[in-house]
C-alpha cells in the first residue's frame, strides 16, 4: 500500500488493484442513504411533523457516515486473500537479554558426528531438538540402519569455540549412544553420493587410486594389501570369501590381485553401510584390471641430457631389474638399507600400483637410469629414490622427488617421509630441496625424515641440486 492511495492494495507487479467487495458496500450505503432522504423528503412535504423528521433523518444520516468510515478503515489497509507480493521485512528489534547470542566467538565450526539412537518414532527428532538448543546446525545426516537401533552420521556447524564435550553431552542427554565427534573441514560439505561418484571416478583412471579412495570413502584407517604369495616366501593370508568379511572395526575384501585387503579402523566399528560402499569400490577395481594413466614428461637436465619421467608398474619390472644390475652395492645399499642379495625379489612389490605411485627417470634410448616410489605405508605416506650411479648428482633424484611430494599433496597426505641412512647427505639435501618443514629422527643409524606438506603445488624441481641420490 502507498501513502497516497488509501483505497486500493498493490498487486506483485506494481498495478492498483481495486476490491469489488468494498464498492459493493458504498453502494449500498449510497442508495440507502438515497432512499431515506427521499422518503424523509414526502414525509415532510406531506405531514405536520416536518423538523422532527428532519431530525431524525441527520441522525440516520450521521450513522450512515460513521458505518462507512469504520468499515473502510478495518478493511481498507488489508491485503487481499490471493495477494502474495514480496514485502519489506519489519525492523528488526533488540535482542533481549536472554536471547542475546550465546559468546562463543565469531563464526562457526564444522563437527562429524556420529551416534546410535533406538529406533523408535520421535528419538532423531528428539536429539535434532536437542542440537538445536545449543545453536548448533545440521548442515547433512545419513543414517545407517542397524539390528538393534540406527546409527546417524552427521554433519554439524556449531557456534566458535562451542566445545565438543557440550555437544556429546546434549545428544547424550537426547538418548544417544557410542558417540564420536571429531572436527571437520569444507571438504566434508561435499554429499555422499557425489563424494563416492568421484571417488570411483579416480578409482577407475588408475589402480593406486583404491588405497586413496578407501581412506577418504572411511576416515582416518589403516589399509593393508596382502598379497596371497608373500615375496619373502612361507604361508599367505587366510582367504577371504568373494561378499567379504566385516568384524567390528576391520573388513577385509578379496583383493583384485589377489590375496587379502584388510581395512582397520579401531576408534569406530564400520556399519553395514559403509562396508557395501567399500566393497563396491573394490568390485569396480577388480573388474577394470591393472592400469595407470598415460602420459609422461620430457625434461632437459642442466648438462643438456633430454630424460623421460613416467609412470611405471609390473610391465616394466624387467627394465627396473637391469638398473637394479648396473647400480653399486653401495647405492643400493643406501636404497634398501641393509643386504642387497635379494633386493630383485621386493622389485614386484614396489612397482605394484597396489602399493603406492613408482616414477621412472628413462634416456632417449628407453633405458631406466632412476625410480622413485610413493608408498602407501598403513595411514602414512614414504618416499624412496634410486638413481643409476652415473646418473647421480645430475638433477635426477631431485626431479623424482618433487613430482612424488606433489603427488602426496593431492592426494590429500598430510606428510610424507624417507628412510635411508644417516650418512646419505645427498638424500638429506634432496628433501632440505623441498622447501617443507622437515622432521629428523636418528636411531642406530637410520635416519628418519618427516616433511610436513602444504595446500601449495611443490616445485618439480626443488632447491640446489643434491650431491648424491641414494
């Protein structure tokens, strides 16, 4: 409603719009008071009572008036029934005292949570009414249906600084059972459905994909790949049938090469639901077979040497055995630690991309001069380096190294480290090259080094060039 127009609403789209209803009514007050004043006009022409009539009829004229005033004031301002044109929001008014926001701080903070309620009509929404009087938003729920109750997953955006124990508190009050909270970030808004989408996506591009996608598909778990023929010889894992076993906290999954996958999580039993998804995952890998993205990199070294960095696997195991055969007994002695006799038998394993990412450094000619590995170690991440002995100190190393740190840091690895010997500086300058924050541990002499990784893409060719990549 305008200010100058007092009789008529607006429709949605700006046009006056008139309501029959009230013209109805004026109408009617008009030939009433028509008619009055005619008949008071015989009476008083015709009869000897003329001013008491003329009385009478002011007063039925002034009811008249005062009729039509009070009905077009309660019905003038009124919106019509149909009407549902947008309006400005009223003023908001202060907060009372007790509907001041609690100071939690600024903002909020994502949760996963997860917690069992019986099932029954009215718990959820009982602990849903619970969250609610903490402030504290549902921002997604799933449920995972059980023999005895339902487990919810849920994904919370509590007020900042609000704490955990006062939200396991309240849904403990509510009725909830085994609950488990921990912090989340963005990537946890991202729904199931396209999260496990893309995950089989990547799943289905390249076969060390399965690992990755498993600990991102199930939280923080440790995923180990038992092969059905241990490369040490003796007796491999007890077969598993074809659906699968789920016990409490660990699945284990026939794996696609064979052997045994197992999946642990000891802080949170696994529910049939996330075993289905699982186990799906692994169905798809199973049936696409070995296989790792094309593509590779050609690179000029600083003395003018053209190398080829690539992906690598099994295929190639006869490539990487004949680098095995021309490198020192001391270089692979550095890579491996101890005694080099049988290093050939654990070349299978390594190049396998069950276990991780292998790059290859490879000459013009196609022969294999380099490999560096990326380990799926349980819920850690290694790295390794092998460089041929007249290939060192040329830049090869380093090139490895910081392609396999960037391939840590998208997919999602906190940290990766290396293990090699306290007397090998080149390995030592070579992750310093990095540029990462770096952790040292020395025991007997066994050099441990952590590098802390970051959002940031790791240059492919870090820092000074080492000068020797064990």
């Amino acid at each position: 409603m305008t200010p100058d127009m007092p009789d008529v609403t607006r429709a949605k789209h700006g046009r006056p719009v008139h309501h029959w209803r009230r013209d109805v009514v004026e109408l009617a007050a008009l030939f009433t008071a028509v008619a009055v004043a005619d008949a008071v006009a015989n009476l008083i022409g015709h009869g000897p009572d003329g001013p008491a009539l003329l009385v009478i009829s002011a007063i039925v004229l002034a009811a008249t008036a005062g009729f039509h005033v009070w009905w077009t004031r309660r019905h003038g301002h009124a919106p019509p029934v149909s009407d549902t044109g947008a309006r400005p929001a009223a003023e908001p008014r202060p907060a009372g005292p007790s509907e001041q926001p609690a100071a939690y701080g600024i903002g909020g903070t994502l949760w996963r949570m997860r917690t069992t309620v019986q099932d029954e009509p009215g718990s959820l929404a009982a602990l849903c009414t619970a969250l609610a009087g903490h402030r504290v938003d549902i921002l997604s729920l799933q449920t995972h249906p059980l023999a005895d109750g339902t487990v919810d997953d849920f994904l919370l955006r509590a007020p900042g600084g609000f704490p955990a124990a006062e939200i396991t508190r309240a849904v403990a009050l509510a009725g909830g059972t085994a609950t488990w909270i921990e912090r989340a970030d963005a990537h946890d808004l991202v729904d199931v459905p396209t999260r496990v989408l893309g995950l089989a996506a990547r799943t289905a591009l390249d076969t060390a994909e399965l690992p990755l996608a498993l600990r991102q598909l199930l939280g923080r778990c440790t995923i180990r790949s038992l092969p059905g023929r241990p490369a040490g010889g003796g007796r491999g894992p007890q077969p598993v049938p074809v659906e699968g076993v789920l016990e409490d906290t660990v699945m284990r999954l026939p794996a696609p090469e064979g052997g045994v996958l197992t999946v642990e999580r000891p802080y949170l039993p696994f529910t049939p639901t996330e075993f289905a998804r699982a186990r799906a995952l692994v169905e798809l890998d199973s049936r696409l077979g070995p296989r790792i993205p094309d593509g590779e990199d050609v690179l000029t070294l600083p003395e003018g040497n053209d190398i080829t960095v690539r992906r690598v696997d099994t295929g190639d195991l006869a490539a990487a055995r004949a680098m095995h055969d021309r490198c020192s007994p001391h270089t692979l002695g550095l890579r491996y630690h101890g005694p080099v006799g049988d290093v050939d038998r654990y070349l299978n394993h390594l190049l396998s991309p069950r276990y991780g990412r292998t790059l290859a450094a490879q000459t013009a000619s196609g022969r294999i001069v380099g490999l560096g590995h990326l380990l799926w170690d349980g819920d850690e991440t290694e790295v390794a380096l092998l460089v041929e002995d007249e290939w060192q100190q040329r830049g090869v190393g380093g090139e490895l190294l910081g392609r396999l740190v960037a391939m840590a840091a998208e997919a999602g690895c906190e940290s990766v480290y290396a293990v090699t010997k306290a007397s090998n500086t080149g390995m030592v300058a070579a992750m310093r090259g990095l540029g990462l924050p770096l952790d040292y541990q020395v025991e007997e002499g066994t050099l441990v080094i952590t590098a802390r990784l970051d959002p940031t893409p790791v240059a492919t060719a870090p820092g000074p060039r080492p000068p020797h990549l064990g």
